[in-house]
C-alpha cells in the first residue's frame, strides 16, 4: 500500500493547478481589480459576488461566507474529498505522477476511495466506447444513426454499448487492477443470484460527467425487444461520486458556453442534448433520471449570474399533457431563480431531437428564439380545461387562476398578469381582476403602525434577556431595517436574508431575533403572515425578544409598494457593506503593524485581501444607493 505523497509533488500539484483555471470549472469569474477575479460563492447562497479569487498567490476566499483556502483546500470543499483525493485529482488534472514515500513511483490509491471510483467509471467508459464498434453493437449504432448522429457525434459525447453476457465488464475490471467491492460500491456491478454481474447489459450508453468532465456514471437505452427490463432508461443509482439531483448531463461541454451567453437551456434527454448542440445550441443540458430541481438550479446559478446580469433559463418539454405538467412543476421551483425563466415547445409534440430530424438545425434553433415565458406557458396551459366562450367557464376560470397568478412573488409581474389573464379569460373589468389577486396575495397595504414621538427614546424592557434597542441609533438602522423586511416580506428576502451570519448583527436582541427566525426555518421557509411569526415567536429565548418581533412586525418599511424587492436586496446589501467595512477596517489595522520589507509575504497577501474587500464593498454601495 502506498504511503504518504511526497512533500515536493504535493507543492508540484499547486504550482501546475492554476486556481482560476480549476476554480473557473465551477464558477464564472470577472476581473475584480488587483490583480483578483470574483464570482458567486459556490458555498453560500448570494447575489453579490464576494467570493474572489488570487491567480498570483494562488488562493481564494469568500468574504461572504469566509470559506477559503488554496487550490487543494478548494477542490476538497467543493468535491467533498480527502486531502489526498484532491491533490489525485489535481494531479490527474495536469498529468503529475505522483511518489509515495515509502513506496514505488507508481500512483496507487486507497481502495474504495472517490478517485477509485472515478478511475473505474473512466476505464467503463473506454471499454463501452470500444464495444459500440463491434458487431453485437449493429442495433446501437443504428439507432443512432436513424436519429442523425454519426460516429463523430458518438465519440463527442462518448456514447458505447454494453455487451451481452453477465459479466463482461465485471472481468475487465477486475483485469484491470479494481477490487470486487470497488465495483459493487461504484454500482458499476452489482451481486446475481451466482455472482457478480454487471449493471448494464445490451444497452446503448452515454456517461454520465460531473461539472469537471469526470465520469460518474452512465445512462442506458434499452435498444433490443427482447431486453427483459422493459424500462426505455435505465441510470447508475446513486453511489458516493453520482447524486443525479446535482448532475445534469452535457453540463461538462455546455458550462463554458452557459457562462458566456448566460443562457442555458434545458431538455429531457441525451439525444436532445446531443440534438440540441449540434444544431448550434451548445447551452443544452438535461437531468439524469429524475426531475430538474433545486439543486440543479444551483448548479446552474453560479454559471449563470454574476453582479448586474441576469442569465436565462429556457425549458424544452414535449408538448403533451406530460410535457405540460413537467412546465407546471418547472414554474413551482422558478420562483427561487432570478433569471428569466422560459419554455419552448416544439410543433407536433416533438422533442428537439425528432425536431432536428424532421427540419433540421435551423429549427431547432428558431425553437429556442422562439420562447415564452413560462408564467404565460403554466397560465395558458391551464386555462385550456375551461369552456371560455360561457360565463360559467370563465367564472370557473378566474376562481382557479387568481390563487395561481397571486403566487408570483414579484408584484409588478403578477399585477402584469392578473391584467393579462382578464384579458386571456375575456373578463371586462380588469381592475377587479387585478384587485382580486392582490388580495389573494395579501398585496393590500397594511394600515401603519401609529409613529412613535421621534424625540422619544425607546425605553429598555425590565424583563428577562437583552434589553430593547434605541429605534433612532443610526448604527442600528441597517440591522432593524433588516430584520424588518425579513418578518414583513419573507418572500423577497428569502434564502439572501438566510444566508447573513450572527456577526452580521451588533445589537444583542436584533442577534437573538436573527437566531429565532432562523431556528424557525429562515425566511426562506414558506412560511406567512401569523403562521410565520408565530413560528418565529415559538423561538425567542426572551420576552424581551418577542417584545423586539412584534414591534419591528408592525414598524412601517420605508418602501414603495411596488418596488418592494429591490428595497430588500438594496438593505440587505446595506447591512453586508456595513460588515464589510469593519472587515476592512481590521486588515488595515493589521497592515499598519506590519513592515512592508521585513513581512513582505504577509503584507503583499494582505494587500491584496484589503483590494478585493474594497471592490466587494464598492459593489455593494452601488446596490444599496439611495437607502438608509
């Protein structure tokens, strides 16, 4: 077994492993000034970029989450590896063979560890690719071909075939230096009733590919009539390096064009995907064998969307009553992604593959130019099951729609269309409509709060816990003015408000009514109006606390009723400047006692922290002008 990887390989595998280069594979990055690059943490959620990165030293650091560290550190956190995985996967990456002290000149790993697993899918991979070629593989090859994909478009996307026979692969593995147990723990093989088997048998394959082009696992296409497993999709089940919620397929060839159009499109299959960019849309992706979800969107939001631009998200579902319900569930999760969110539906009910077929590339291109949005697509679809031309119909109509507009979170759209659903409907008077759904919505301005004397000071509470802040301390204004918003309008402030730490707050009860609406779920929960600060109230340690909830609950905000979701991300970014000034105020105080000459590396680094902490800050004053 090998021992410990040699000091000076460990230093060989950063100084060959660019930061931007491996960083750039997960996030899109922009020039920050000094010298440093920035992008949306990928391990906190935010819409200011904070995360920046140091191509000269090699480093990067989130100055919203404070995650941070060097390129190894970064690839641990990022793919939930071991030390000694990453600086692998690094080495894999530039083509470093590594030494073990203590042992040979040959790189061996630990068994059963992730980078096993992914050299025994990249060795699956290149043994199925081999076999499409034979003649067992006729069936597959044909079916490619009928779908207009020819073998350079096969090799593109690594398409193979896995033989007949129960254990074809199993042997070629195991010949190949992998354990038993390695292979049934990659679900690459699993136990028979005589033995091992593999999982795949007379398939046509495509591998499944992380993020960073490592394969994960495979999706298999049942080709023969007499397969005995009638599913048409077979997918590698989940295993410690494929969680299919977090893996969306042509992602690795797709991402660098995604960054760049800020554009992705996504479709409900591999041939789509291949369709899709050899039509000329080489934003195409699909999920792998299960909805595309939350976490999908993830993905995608830190290739999509940096400080001032906003990225589209364009599905492609079939047009049947399937396809429909699929743009139904999309619309549910929409709502948690700040891109413009679109479908596009082919004519005839075709997918983008039979699409390109049938018409060709140019169609398949018009179809993605040729969007709706999807709000109108879900309102439209519906409507379709209401007889119109009665007034029965459209009173039906309007009882199911007006709770269903009345869930867009952004006001100024869903008062856009509450207007165009009287009008889809054929309702006369549009006002009403647009009435009824800010009801529904509970978009009624609330009757304010009596002001307090402004000359009076807010008295302590003789009660248990921290006593009641001054309301008029400017120093505080931002921290009340934030938890106001995320009692009052939980639905903007969402997972942004979430993610602010503890030390975000000074005043001791705005820190303790931070904790209690995060114990009760955050803003992001769901939760509204009574429901959602009785939850929040069940959380406060102290009287005094609730004392501070129901005040601030009440306290009129000092926004416009239909600007309500840029005030929020314009406070909450005020608060964050406001933490980021004592940041910086901390590395200047640190700068001040070094010597630029006798602690030249430490001051170089921390000049460059003060740099980025400026720019980060500078980003923030721009998104929180005219505020507080």
């Amino acid at each position: 077994m090998a021992g410990r990887i040699r000091e000076s390989d460990i230093a060989l595998v950063r100084e060959r492993s660019r930061i931007d280069e491996v960083v750039g594979d997960q996030v899109s990055l922009k020039r920050a000034g000094g010298g440093a690059l920035k992008g949306l943490c990928p391990f906190h959620d935010e819409k200011t970029p904070s995360f920046n990165v140091r191509p000269s030293h090699g480093t990067f650091h989130c100055f919203g989450c404070g995650e941070g560290g060097d390129v190894i550190a970064f690839v641990m956190k990022v793919e939930h590896l071991s030390f000694v995985e990453a600086v692998e996967r690094l080495a894999d990456r530039a083509g470093i063979q590594l030494t073990y002290e203590g042992g040979g000149n040959t790189i061996q790993r630990d068994r059963g560890t992730r980078s096993r697993l992914i050299e025994a899918h990249k060795a699956a991979a290149e043994y199925y690719a081999e076999q499409l070629a034979t003649p067992d593989a006729q069936p597959a090859r044909e079916f490619l071909a009928e779908r207009g994909f020819d073998e350079a478009a096969a090799r593109q996307f690594g398409c193979g075939f896995a033989p007949g026979g129960w254990d074809k692969l199993t042997k070629y593995l195991l010949g190949r230096g992998f354990e038993l147990a390695e292979l049934i723990k990659s679900q690459l093989v699993k136990e028979g009733r005589q033995g091992p088997i593999d999982r795949f048998h007379r398939r046509l394959l495509w591998p499944i590919k992380d993020i960073g082009g490592e394969v994960v696992g495979f999706g298999a296409r049942r080709i023969f009539d007499d397969d005995p497993i009638q599913a048409k999709y077979l997918n590698t089940s989940e295993s410690m390096i494929y969680k299919k919620s977090q893996v969306l397929f042509g992602l690795d060839q797709a991402k660098r064009e995604i960054a760049k159009r800020k554009q992705a499109v996504i479709v409900e299959g591999y041939t789509d995907v291949m369709a899709m960019h050899l039509a000329g849309v080489p934003t195409a992706v699909a999920s792998c064998g299960t909805a595309f979800g939350t976490d999908h969107m993830n993905v995608l939001r830190r290739l999509l969307i940096d400080d001032d631009v906003n990225g589209e998200v364009i599905f492609t579902f079939d047009g049947d009553e399937a396809g429909q319900k699929a743009a139904l569930k999309a619309f549910e999760g929409e709502q948690q992604f700040s891109a413009q969110t679109y479908i596009a539906v082919a004519p005839d009910g075709m997918d983008p593959c039979e699409l390109r077929q049938a018409k060709g590339d140019v169609a398949v291109r018009d179809l993605v130019a040729r969007r709706t949005p999807l709000i109108e697509f879900a309102i439209k679809a519906q409507l379709r099951s209401y007889d119109l031309d009665s007034v029965d119909g459209r009173v039906e109509a309007l009882k199911k729609m007006v709770p269903f507009v009345a869930q867009i979170k952004d006001r100024a759209k869903r008062d856009g269309y509450a207007t165009r659903l009287a009008w889809w409907v054929g309702w006369d008077d549009e006002a009403m409509v647009v009435r009824r759904v800010r009801q529904v919505a509970g978009g009624k301005a609330p009757v304010a709060a009596p002001r307090a004397d402004p000359n009076q000071m807010a008295l302590s509470v003789d009660v248990d816990g921290p006593a009641r802040p001054n309301p008029r301390d400017p120093r505080l204004v931002p921290e009340r003015e934030v938890l106001k918003v995320a009692l009052r309008l939980p639905e903007y402030a969402g997972p942004l408000y979430d993610s602010l730490p503890d030390e975000a707050f000074t005043d001791p009860a705005y820190v303790a009514l931070h904790r209690a609406i995060r114990a009760a779920g955050g803003a992001s929960c769901g939760l509204g109006g009574t429901a959602y600060l009785d939850a929040i109230s069940q959380n406060c340690s102290h009287a005094s606390v609730r004392s501070v909830l129901t005040e601030l609950a009440v306290e009129p905000l000092a926004v416009k009723q239909d600007d309500e979701f840029r005030y929020v991300s314009m406070v909450i970014a005020r608060l964050q400047e406001v933490q980021v000034g004592k940041q910086i105020e901390d590395v200047k105080s640190r700068l001040r006692r070094l010597s630029p000459i006798k602690d030249a590396d430490e001051y170089r680094a921390l000049w460059g922290d003060l740099v980025a902490l400026e720019e980060y800050r500078k980003a923030l004053l721009q998104q929180s002008a005219g505020v507080l």
